[in-house]
C-alpha cells in the first residue's frame, strides 16, 4: 500500500497544504540542480514571477519527455531480440511512459496558463531570456537527465523528485509573498484543460500542490525500482 498522498482532482483546504509545504525542509538539490536554480535565480531573478514561472515549466517537461524516450527505447531494444521477454520489465517501461505523458501534459497546463497570464497583464517576454535561454538549458537538461535514465533510472527520479520539491516551495511561497493576490480572480482560456480556481493566489497554491504530487510520484518510483 502506498504512503504518498495524492492530491490531483481533489477537494484540497490550499491554504492549509501550502502551510505544510512551507513548514516542510525541500529536498536536498543534486550539483546538477543546484548550478541550474542559481542559474536560473541569477537569470530571471530570486524571487518568484509569472516570467520566472513560465522557465521552471518549460524545464520541468523535459525529464518526464526523457523517461518517455527513455522507456519507449528500451521496448524496442527488448522486442528486437528473439529471447523471451520479461514482462515485469515490460510493466516497468509502460509505467514510466504513462508517467512521462501525464506529467508532461500537467507541466503543460502549467506552462500556458503562466504565459496566458503575462500575455493578459501585458508583460513583455524577451527572444533572448524566454526563448534562446530556455531552449539551451533544456537541451542540457534533457540530456542529463535522458542519460541517466539510460544508466541508473533511480537517479533521474530522484533528480526530478528534488526538482519539484524546489517548485512547490517556489509556488508555496510566491503566493505568501504576494497577499494581493488572493482578491485577483484569474481567467484563461486554458481553464478547459485545468480546473479553475477562485483567485490567482489559489491557482499558484493548486500548481504548487501538483508538483508536490509530481516530486511523490518520482519518490514512489525511486522506492519501486529499488524494491524490484
Ligand atoms: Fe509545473
Ligand atoms: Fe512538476
């Protein structure tokens, strides 16, 4: 039986989980992970925004696009042999897909409903720091951690686990630091794909909690692939 908690699709008291969040230590960054929030601190500033939100989704897709490669490779290698196949490592590569397309798709959301958000209150995005940047960070990004999945599956959950531990609490604490935004309803067209919420500070806290369900879901398979 499982002991993470899942919160996707349920009634949640946000305010309250975003109190747990920040009563609770992030996870430990790798090197790897450490050098891209500094880089990303120095880049698009330490404290949260829309803009600095929108950088953190465009990264945050791509492990889930790298277990999915990862896992569809490893299909093909298993069925190019003549060799019985195992169907425990079988399942094991469908799960990792099946994460990979829905987390993906949930960083999706994220992604177009921060990008809405500054298009409707008129910031401006730059080529240089939202398009150039970003493109090159998850070139690298992709790489590591593809890599990795490909050598020891273990540490890129692990990796990404830490990586959504830091946007919860990135989310968890932007909507603290921004009172003003629990009075500031927030609309987007993308709300036919992800539920609406009563204000703009509600919205931030139910993408926070998301990644807190993206870092379980990697800890879960941590412990899986260990067990297996
Ligand atoms: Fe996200
Ligand atoms: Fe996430």
């Amino acid at each position: 039986m499982t002991v993470y908690e899942y919160t996707m699709g349920k009634e949640m008291d946000l305010k309250a989980e975003q109190e747990r969040t920040l009563a609770t230590p992030k996870l430990p960054a790798n090197l790897i992970l450490r050098f891209m929030f500094w880089q990303i601190d120095a880049l698009y500033g330490k404290a949260m925004s829309l803009p600095k939100a929108i950088v953190l989704e465009i990264l945050a897709r791509y492990p889930y696009w790298a277990w999915e490669n990862g896992a569809y490779h490893y299909l093909s290698k298993l069925y190019s042999g003549t060799g019985k196949v195992s169907q425990e490592k079988v399942e094991t590569a469908l799960r990792h897909i099946q994460m990979g397309r829905e987390s993906q798709d949930n960083e999706q959301w994220h992604m177009l409903l921060w990008a809405d958000l500054c298009h409707q209150k008129g910031i401006k995005l730059g080529k240089i720091r939202h398009f150039l940047l970003p493109k090159a960070m998850t070139l690298v990004y992709f790489c590591i951690t593809r890599v990795m999945y490909w050598l020891n599956p273990v540490w890129s959950f692990a990796m990404n686990a830490a990586f959504e531990s830091h946007a919860e609490h990135e989310y968890m604490f932007y909507a603290k630091e921004h009172p003003e935004f629990e009075n500031e309803p927030a609309d987007s067209v993308w709300f036919k794909y992800y539920p609406k919420q009563k204000s703009l500070a509600d919205l931030i806290r139910r993408v926070g909690l998301d990644e807190r369900d993206h870092m379980n879901h990697s800890l879960e398979e941590v412990e899986r692939l260990q067990r297996s």
